[in-house]
C-alpha cells in the first residue's frame, strides 16, 4: 500500500490544496475520476459564461433598435463551431493541469474512481492507498426530479448542455434556478424557443423583489409558465412531450426537440462508499464537518459542493486556502471565519446579491433599513434605457451596517463589488456617502439607494 502525506480526492476545489501541498515539500496523490479542473472549468462556471457572452452580444443587437440604431438582425449563429471553440478551450485548459502534475515530483496523478475501504484507506483502480491527512472535494452533480418516463428519454443537464453541438429549435427548460436562468437565456437570446416551466417562482432563494424584477424582465424575453408542475415527459420522433399541471388543477402538454433539467444538485459523497468509514453525513447527504471542515474521522477533511454550505467556486477556493493556511503553514488550530459570501447570476438581466435578504431579516426579528433605486433613476440608467432593474441594500437600523445588498440589473456581478468590500470593513451607510462617485457610472445607483436609506432613518420611516 502507497503511503502519502496527502489525498486529495477531486480536481476543482481540490487544486487548492493539492498544488500548495506539493510545493511545500508533501508527497500527494490527486485523484480524479472524471476531466481535471472540475465542475467550474469542464461544466460549469467556464464554459458557461463562453456561451452566455456571445448570448449577451446578439441581446445587444435585438435591442440596438431602442437606441435608435438600425440593424439587420437576420444574423446568424454557427453554434456548432461556438460549442466547439469554448469545448477545445476547456479541454486544453484541463489537459495543462494533467502536464503540470506530470512534471511535479511530488504529485501522482489518478485518473479513476475514489473509493473508501476504512477510515484513511481508500481504494483507487487496482490499487489501495493511504495518507495521514485526506481532504475530500468531490463536488456535486444534476440532481434528476422523479418524474415520470424522465430518466428514459435524452434530456440534457447543464453538462449536456455546454457540449450540444447543434441548436434546438425549441427548448424545455424544467427548473428556476440560476443554472436554469443562465443556459435558458444563452440558449434563447443564440435563437432557441425557450420555455420555462417554473413550480413556484424563479430564483427562489433570492431576495423577493430582486426575484419579482427578475421574472418581469425575462418574462419578456422567453416563454415564462409560472405554477407549472410538470408530471410526465414522453420522448419519441426526436420530439419531447411535457405534461405539466397548472395551478388551477388543468394539465397542459408542451413539445420541443430538447428538454433541459436543472433543479438543484446533490452531493457526490455517495460516490466514495462512506459507508465503510465513520464520516457521517447530514440529513440531506452532505458531509458532515466542524467548524475547521474536519469531518467526523481525524484528519479527513471536506470542502465544496459536497459538504453543502455554498456552491460556488469562489467559496470552495476560500475553504482550500483555508486549509492549506492552518493545516500546512501555519499549523493553527483558528476555525473557519466566512466573509459575507457573494454570488451573481449571468442571465439577462443578471442578478447578484451578498448578505441578508430582506424575508430573512424579518425571520430574525431585525430592526432594518431598507435604500433602494432603480437604474431608471440615474444618470447611466437614463443612458441605457433601462426599463427594469434596481440596486437594493439593506442597513442595521442601529448601527447602520449594510446587512445584505442585492443588485438586478446590467453589470450587477460587478457593480456588487463595492458593496462587498464594505461589508468586509463592517462598512456603514455614512462610508457609502462619504466617497466620491464618478459620474455618470451605474456605481451611482448603489450611491443612491444609500442616499434612500438616510433619507428613510432621517424621517423615521419604517422599512
């Protein structure tokens, strides 16, 4: 049995560590079962935005007519050579970290499947290995509704969707949130019939009236059916067939050429037979870890998707970093100290947001403020003629600290920025007004829901 300093099971946020690692003089094993680089580089975050930006820039043309600018917008996509640039791209990206862990000494690759045979053994291909400190960054996949006739027809999740080398004419998309947004709106804007079939409302977990503003916006983009419960899904022809019941107790049926589920994810940690060692999961199968992400066995620890806290690459960079910090070089016993962790939407119109939603805060019993401004309201908003969007931030009423900030509009991910930053600095209202702003620049609009909410505890307004 080969004995390592170090296993790191997964290649997306598990790169974090295993390079670190290495360079540090530690002899690690990285395994991984599928493309190196993981969700983010192969499937995800990536390839993506390759495909949501060229949807972005054929938005720009449908709209330029309002600007008074006059087009053919009789263009055409080749989306056969836009899927194969952003694939050829992504693989080459992935095939470089395979180079880079060839030419380092104190890193063995293993490209299969990680499976545990006790606590610190686990078993890889033909061969079984160990190490005294194993960190487990397997991520997450699609999670597929129980629907009926689903599982046997060729719907696409999110990975199937960043290969298709062909456009369907028509689309279903099952699901609201922002994987569901994000390719339903690169599909549509590239020239796709998109339909969404939504259960209760899009963005579920956003911030009601960013969600509210979201479904007026690409409600007049795509085919929006809000209150639709699909129960069954029939393939034949080429052709999809979608029973979906309505809110008023009637079922309707859609057909299209593709189906697109995207409903949520699930962990992987059932991929690696836990069941065989004492690490022990919540109750909705995420790996159970403390507050220094050591799981429930000594010196295996977790990270990312898989342990269920967020779902993003930049949360699960944090996590590593984390870890390579206190495990590996400073050898400190700190716990883990979230920031306020931020997330964006790359749909049209984007959405992005950190901290507080104003239903949580109410939840808590919170005494808040509440600044809010519509891109209308400003000077570049007047210049792009926005007709939706609005940057809202909420305050402790007391102290006056931002609490939570959510932006939906043009450039929201990085308009939300700022907004971050003062809220690492425990930044305040009066922090937010006493700087200068350039004019006219959409950061404006961030200056004047802070300008909303002085004016709303001056008055004594409630929120």
């Amino acid at each position: 049995m080969k004995n390592y300093d170090v296993i790191v099971i997964g290649s997306g946020g598990g790169s974090k560590i295993t390079s670190p690692a290495a360079r540090l003089g530690y002899k690690v094993a990285c395994i991984e079962k599928d493309a190196l680089g993981g969700t983010c580089l192969n499937r995800g975050c990536i390839p993506s935005k390759m495909l949501i930006h060229p949807a972005d820039v054929v938005t720009e043309i449908k709209q330029a007519a309002k600007f008074d600018i006059r087009v053919d917008t009789n263009f055409t996509v080749d989306f056969d050579r836009l899927i194969a640039r952003i694939s050829k791209t992504v693989d080459m990206d992935s095939s470089k970290i395979s180079l880079g862990y060839d030419r380092n000494p104190n890193i063995d690759y293993y490209p299969d499947e990680a499976k545990f045979v006790s606590n610190k053994v686990i078993q890889v291909g033909d061969e079984q290995i160990t190490a005294d400190k194993i960190f487990i960054a397997v991520g997450a996949r699609p999670q597929i509704p129980a629907i009926e006739g689903l599982r046997d027809t060729p719907y696409m999740t999110s990975t199937e969707a960043l290969r298709r080398r062909e456009l369907p004419k028509r689309m279903v998309v099952i699901g609201a949130s922002y994987i569901a947004v994000e390719l339903g709106h690169a599909y549509g804007a590239l020239g796709t019939e998109v339909h969404f079939l939504v259960r209760s409302r899009f963005l579920r977990k956003e911030d009601r009236q960013v969600s509210d503003e979201f479904t007026k916006a690409i409600a007049q983009q795509y085919h929006t059916h809000i209150g639709a419960v699909p129960s069954k899904v029939e393939y034949a022809n080429d052709q999809f067939t979608v029973s979906y019941a309505t809110t008023d107790g009637t079922v309707n049926q859609i057909t299209a050429d593709a189906l697109l589920v995207a409903t949520g994810v699930i962990s992987n940690a059932d991929t690696l037979a836990l069941e065989n060692t004492d690490i022990k999961l919540t109750d909705k199968n995420f790996i159970k870890v403390d507050d220094h992400l050591q799981t429930t066995v000594d010196s295996v620890y977790a990270l990312g998707d898989c342990i269920g806290r967020y779902f993003f690459r930049h949360s699960v960079n944090f996590e590593g970093e984390y870890l390579v910090k206190t495990i590996f070089k400073e050898k400190t016993q700190e716990p883990i100290n979230y920031p306020p962790i931020p997330h964006a939407i790359f749909s049209h119109p984007q959405v992005a947001g950190v901290g507080k939603t104003e239903e949580q805060l109410k939840e808590e019993g919170v005494d808040y403020v509440v600044g809010l401004n519509p891109y209308a309201k400003s000077a570049m908003g007047m210049a792009l003629l926005s007709d939706y969007g609005f940057c809202k931030i909420l305050f402790d009423r007391k102290t006056q600290k931002i609490l939570g900030a959510h932006i939906v509009g043009d450039e929201a991910s990085n308009m939300i920025h700022m907004l971050i930053a003062f809220m690492c600095k425990n930044g305040t209202l009066d922090d937010l007004l006493n700087m200068v702003y350039i004019h006219p620049a959409l950061p404006e609009i961030v200056r004047n829901a802070a300008r909303k909410a002085k004016a709303a505890l001056g008055s004594g307004a409630p929120a």
